[in-house]
C-alpha cells in the first residue's frame, strides 16, 4: 500500500483527464471521420449514396429534388463518400455538436 502513496498524491494535482465536453471544444483526431459536409453543386441527385447508406441516414425525394441526412442516424462509416461519383460528400475534422431534439438537414 505505501507504493500507492507517490500516485496517489500526484493523481491528486493532475486535474481532471476528460474534458467538460461540449463546453470545451473536443480537438479533432488526425484521420477522424467527423461531421459530413456536402457540396449541393457537385451533386446530381443521383441516390447511389442513398441507397448505399446502411444506416438509412439520408433521404431523396426525387419529385421534389431534395436530399436530406439525419446526423443522428449517421454511423460516420463514409459509405455516402465513397460511393458518391462526384466529391459532393466529404468528412471535415471537426465533430458534431449535441443537439436537444433530432433534426434532418437539407443537403440539396
Ligand atoms: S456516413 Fe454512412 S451512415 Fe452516415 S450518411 Fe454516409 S453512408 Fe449513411
Ligand atoms: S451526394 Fe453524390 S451520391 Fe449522393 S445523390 Fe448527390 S451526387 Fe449522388
């Protein structure tokens, strides 16, 4: 028990080892896969990426050309950038912030 004693007193001064997450911004890995950025220009509403998208996180509505995602579907596995012919889908570094209720969001 002694041998405790040293860590014991610096575990005691070193602070606390997580973050107060989200008041302090999370620093984003190197080669993480963050939030999914999407360029409506580059895109053709063609639905490979809906269609491929294992976690039915996207939607096209095709009569009304309009592509929505659900970041809280989203299991980050980058299908959609993958799969997407024309570089509309990339992943930023930055994560995403929590959100109290669930939102679609307009891609296209
Ligand atoms: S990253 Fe994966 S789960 Fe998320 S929208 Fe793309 S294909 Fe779907
Ligand atoms: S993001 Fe890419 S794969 Fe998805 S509908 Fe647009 S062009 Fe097609």
């Amino acid at each position: 028990m002694p041998w405790m004693i040293p860590r014991l007193l610096k575990n005691l001064w070193a602070g606390p080892v997580t973050w107060r997450y989200p008041s302090t911004p999370r620093i984003p890995i190197s080669g993480g896969r963050g939030t999914l950025s999407h360029d409506a220009e580059r895109c053709d509403l063609c639905g490979d990426c809906v269609r491929l998208c294992p976690a039915r996180a996207l939607e096209l509505d095709e009569a009304a050309k309009k592509l929505s995602y659900n970041p809280f579907r989203c299991i980050y596995c980058l299908v959609c950038a993958d799969s997407c012919q024309h570089g509309a889908v990339t992943a930023l570094p930055a994560h995403e912030v929590p959100a109290p209720q669930p939102q679609m969001r307009m891609w296209k």
